[in-house]
C-alpha cells in the first residue's frame, strides 16, 4: 500500500537542498524563490501546499488558473502565481488579472498584447522572456540568436517590466550547457532574474545563477500521463 504524499514534509525537503545548493554556490538563500509547479494538480492539494507556507506557485494553463485560483488568491493573502506555460494572445485579457509574472513571453505580437492590457488595467505583471535554448522547432521561446534584439524591443519599444529570462532545456541533452547559454544572454543585457531549474535539476541551476527553480514532481507527487 502506497503511502500519502506529505506535501508539507516534501516542501521542506526541497527547501533544504535550495539551502543546501545555494551554499555550495556561495549564494544567499533568500535569492532563490521556490517555485511550485502545481499544473493538473486540484485545489485540495495545492491548498494543502497554501497551508504549509509556500506561497510561489506555477501554472501552465491558462483555464487552470481562471478555474482553479481565484478562490485560493482569495483565501490565502500573499500569494504570487506564475504563468509558466505558452500563453496565446487570445487569452491575455482571461488570465492578466490573476497572474503576477508572466515567464513565456516569447514573440513581438504577445509583446504588444501585453502593453494593451497593462494599459487598459493598470496591472504590470513582471516578465520574463522565455528563451528556446535548444532550437527545438517543437518548442515556444525566442530563439538565442533573435535573443538581444528582442529582449531590447521589450524593454525599450514596449517598455515592458522585463525582469529576466526564462528556459525549459530539451529533455535529452546536458542541462548545463542551456543554463550557461541563459546566463550569458542575461549577462550581456543587464538581466538578473533567471527561471531554469525543475525537479531533477534545480541544484545545479543554482549553481548556474538561477533565481528561480519550478519545481512539481518533487514536491506534488507524479502526474498522470495525458
């Protein structure tokens, strides 16, 4: 018989090896935010995650999150909520007023979706610019080479609150090589904020500098295969 996950003991466990890494790294803890990956996840759960503390937390659906967090923004104060999967531009005026940072802003058209909606509401979500470090056709985010240029289009055209950069590496190459890529594309643009980092490889993403790790296996359990 299979034993309940303990989403509060899971949380501290991740917590601790943050602490762990960012220690081996010569980093402060508090410049690493822990963010829960809560995707297909019910409320019961994520709610149990509220309760014990965590407050960062990470949707890729925009449906989800119109579904699933108002009542929970509603019920717990302080929390500050992700949208870390591909956002279309049909559904920016859906989702805008709950999300607090948007990490895949990945295209000049999004771009200007969100200047509409940040004018039109006077919310300004921070973003990050999502960056397809592997070129995967496949894949959303800005390619490295287009990286700069539209990273300057953002920040100087749009004035965008771009706070940092974003990436998911292909699942069968070196992380690191990806990490190191990101780095150097937020190096050379004046960028400190980077999202890298998941449950098999947070650590070594603090190692390379991430701010933010998305973490959800880790802490929530396996999720069910489509």
């Amino acid at each position: 018989m299979t034993q309940p996950i303990s989403i509060a003991e899971n949380l501290k466990e991740i917590q601790s090896a943050i602490a762990e890494a960012c220690k081996a790294s010569n980093r402060s803890v508090e410049d690493v935010s822990l963010v829960a990956v809560s995707k297909i996840k019910p409320v019961e759960i994520v709610r149990q995650a509220l309760v014990a503390g965590q407050r960062v937390f990470g949707e890729n659906r925009v449906q989800e999150i119109c579904d699933k967090w108002p009542p929970l923004k509603e019920e717990f104060g302080g929390v500050e909520l992700h949208l870390i999967g591909p956002l279309q531009t049909n559904k920016v005026k859906d989702v805008f007023p709950l999300v607090d940072v948007i990490e895949t802003l990945d295209r000049p058209k999004l771009a200007r979706y969100l200047v509409r909606a940040m004018e039109e509401t006077g919310h300004r979500p921070d973003c990050f610019i999502q960056v397809n470090t592997g070129s995967e056709p496949q894949k959303a985010g800005i390619l490295p080479e287009d990286a700069d240029a539209f990273i300057s289009v953002c920040r100087d055209d749009y004035q965008l609150p771009v706070k940092g950069l974003m990436c998911i590496p292909p699942v069968d190459e070196e992380p690191t090589l990806h990490f190191a890529l990101l780095r150097e594309i937020a190096r050379r643009n004046g960028l400190d904020q980077l999202s890298m980092g998941m449950s098999g490889d947070f650590e070594t993403a603090i190692k390379f500098g991430a701010t933010h790790v998305r973490v959800g296996t880790a802490i929530f359990g396996k999720r069910p295969k489509p």
